[in-house]
C-alpha cells in the first residue's frame, strides 16, 4: 500500500506529467483559458488515462508477452486506446447524457494524446502490473488535472494584467508554465 | 527552360517550403513536447530530429503510393498503422547502433507516432501529391525539424552546461546556468524565441500570422492539421461562448 500511495505521488508531482515531461503539452496550453474548461479536460483525462492504462496493460500481459510481440507495443498501444475511446464516448453517450454532455467535447479530443501513449508505454517499460498501472495512471492524470487547473487560475487572473507588447499570448504562457514547472520541482527534493 | 528543369525546381519547391517557409519548428510550431522535451542537449535534439526526418519521409512515401488504395474514411487508422511501424523499425535501429541516443531519448522515440507534424504532413500534403514530391516535402520538414531541435538545443546546452555536442565553448570564468538544461529552461526559451517573434512580427503560428495553425488545437497531437481536430475546435469554442452567455445570465 505504502508503495501504492509513493507511485502516486512521484507521478503526480516529482514527475509531473506537463512541466517535468512534456507530454501533452498542446492540450496544457491550447485549453488552459478558462478554469471550467481546463477542469473538464482535466477530469476527461483522468478518466481516459485510468482506462486506457488498464486497458493497455491488460492487452501487453495477456497477449502480447504470452505471445513475444512486446516489440509490437507501439502499434498495439496506440490503436487499443484510440479503438477505446471511441467505444467509451459512445456507451456514455448513449447511458449517460449527463456525462457525455460534461465530458463529451474533451473525449474526442484527446483520443491520441501523448500522454495517453506515455502513460501506456511507460507502464510496459517499467513492468507494472495492472494495480500499478492503474495507480501511475491515475497519478500522472491527476499531476495533468492540477496543472492545467492551475495554469487556467493565473491565466483568467493574468487577463487584465498589463503585459509587455511582445510578451502577450504564447510567450507569456510559456513563462508561466516554466515559473510553475520551477515550483513543481521543488517535489524533486522530496525524500521519499 | 529545358522540361527537365523544371521538374527539378518543382522538386526542390515542397523542400525548401519545409526547411524555410513553413519550417516546423519556427513558423509551424509543431511538435511542440518533442521540441521541449529533448532539447535539453544538442546530441539529443539532433538524434530525435534525424529520427522524425527518417520516420516522415518513409511514412511520407507509403502514404502517397498508396494513396488511391486507402478507402477515405478509414485513412486515419490506416496512416496511424504505417507512422507506427516506421516508428518501431526506427527504434529498433537505434536501439541496435546508436544505444547511446536511445537510452537518453527514452521514451519520446516511440512517442514519435503522435507527434503532430509526420500525420499533419500526411494529412496535408501525402494523401494528395505524388511519390517524389511527398519525399522531398518529408525532407524537408525533417530538416527544418531537425535544424529547429538542433539550435535550441544548442543554445540551450551553451547556456546551461557551456558546452555543444561535448565540446567546452565557455572560457573557464562562465559559470553554467543550469537551469537552462533542465525542464523550467526549455520553457523560458521557447517563450523567448516567441516574444521575439512577436516583437518582429515574423511568421509564425503563435501569433496567428499562420492561418492554418494549429498549435491549440485542444490536445489531439495526432489530427492537428485540417482534419477532425478543427471541428472539434469549433465544438470546443461554442461550448465555451454558450457556457460563458450561461454564466452571465446567471449573474444578471
């Protein structure tokens, strides 16, 4: 258990997803304006991560390491998640409204995004088994959800500020993201 | 003009449009978590470059011969299984004669696959041009990539650990910045090469002297360009505008 709530942790936080990683990083910046649409994505990763980390996990264990094809991970990984997705948007679209409507726009798009695959890959590479996966999945979904959510807190509060000509826009964004990924790394001296 | 040159300067036309013109890196801003993420030495960064060039002009190839094979509404699938293989091979390449590039590029090999520019180039330009214009278009956009990851990259290892490719540029005085090697470093300069950007008004996407960028096209890496990804975007911006006019009700 104790090693459980670590994995947490240091995929949430030590290494974050966004800001020590890199990976999803159009969504990071591209739906971070508003906090309501940055927690959406937030949570429609969270839940397409966990999924797709079980998922992935269960077709490398059960299929491709009975059968020697681990070399084949790439192709699997990326076509399980995307064929999952799909699935998952239409079986809440069509039991659960409610959900399709709040999660709904956020599905679609990230069908493919990288730190789905990440999370998948860096499962079978560090050989997790499905609890671990699910966990590393969950983490690093979460470290995704406070990031953005984050982001999206100092970019409505950053609005009205008064930010140099050439700075307006993406470069600003950037700076933030880099002060933010300074913050994160503080965790790297937790000793855990 | 002789037939033959023409056809050359047409072939050198998609080249010279993705090494200068609509170079990925700085005018595209595509491939954006490739480009932070192994930046950070410009071995790396030159190491995942000449492996995307390798991974999009192959891709590129197959892609444009078979591209009146492929059934219209299953391309995506279709291309995400040619990306992903050329991608495997690649790995398995580097894995064997250059375990060095591999170890330190670790996970962003495979992730090649999702990165936006070799299914953007596939989308955008393969599926509709011939074989050899679809390779020098795959070459060029690999090298403008290339050439791209390189100087940041070279910029960065300069600042950060006063060094490029491993060979001590700095005199002895230069204290290295280290920050610039590690993860807040890759985001402050792409936040400077942008505000110069701007402050130039030199094309490039992020300050919408691009047209066609696609740079937030809301996370899917793998259809930015022109394809499922721009209706979603618009899906995305009127859920916004509807839930806004909602909240403004609300207040009033």
């Amino acid at each position: 258990m104790g090693k459980l709530v670590l994995l947490f942790i240091t995929s949430a936080f030590v290494s974050n997803v966004v800001l020590s990683r890199f990976l999803g990083l159009c969504s990071f910046v591209g739906v971070s304006k508003k906090i309501k649409t940055a927690v959406g994505m937030g949570l429609a990763v969270v839940f397409v991560i966990v999924i797709a980390s079980a998922a992935a996990n269960l077709v490398f264990d059960f299929i491709l390491v009975p059968l020697d094809l681990t070399y084949l991970q790439t192709i699997v990984f990326i076509l399980v998640i995307a064929a999952l997705v799909q699935f998952v948007e239409m079986i809440i679209k069509k039991y659960s409204p409610g959900l399709y409507n709040a999660l709904g726009v956020y599905l679609a798009l990230i069908t493919t995004n990288c730190a789905v695959l990440g999370v998948a890959l860096t499962n079978a590479k560090e050989g997790y088994n499905l609890i671990y996966s699910i966990v590393y999945g969950l983490g690093t979904a979460f470290g995704y959800l406070v990031s953005i959510t984050l982001l999206a807190g100092i970019r409505e509060r950053m609005e009205n500020n008064d930010v140099p000509k050439s700075f307006q826009g993406m470069p600003i964004v950037l700076i933030t993201a880099g002060l933010m990924a300074i913050a994160f790394y503080g965790f790297s001296g937790l000793k855990l | 003009m002789s037939q033959q040159n023409k056809e050359k300067t047409s072939l050198l036309k998609p080249f010279i449009n993705g090494l200068i013109t609509e170079n990925p890196t700085f005018v595209l801003m595509l491939g954006l978590c490739p480009t932070l993420a192994v930046t950070n030495s410009a071995s790396n960064a030159l190491g995942m470059g000449l492996s995307s060039t390798a991974v999009l002009v192959m891709s590129n190839l197959l892609i444009s011969a078979l591209r009146n094979i492929i059934p219209d509404k299953v391309r995506m699938p279709a291309y995400i299984v040619i990306v992903a293989s050329f991608v495997t091979i690649v790995q398995f390449i580097l894995q064997g004669y250059a375990p060095g590039i591999y170890e330190s590029l670790g996970i962003y090999i495979p992730l090649i696959v999702v990165n936006c520019i070799i299914l953007g180039r596939a989308e955008a330009y393969a599926n509709s041009h011939s074989v050899g214009l679809s390779i020098m278009d795959g070459l060029g956009m690999g090298f403008g990539f290339t050439i791209g990851l390189f100087l940041i990259g070279a910029f960065r290892e300069l600042l950060g650990s006063g060094t490029i490719l491993g060979f001590k540029l700095t005199p002895a005085s230069f204290e290295p910045i280290a920050i610039f090697v590690l993860a807040p470093g890759a985001f402050f300069v792409l936040a400077a090469l942008t505000a110069i950007q701007n402050k130039f008004k030199l094309k490039s996407a992020t300050n919408g002297s691009v047209t066609r960028s696609n740079l937030a096209c809301g996370g899917d890496c793998l259809s930015c360009h022109g394809s499922i990804c721009e209706s979603n975007r618009d899906k995305l911006e009127t859920t916004n505008s509807v839930t806004a006019k909602n909240d403004k009700k609300k207040e009033d």
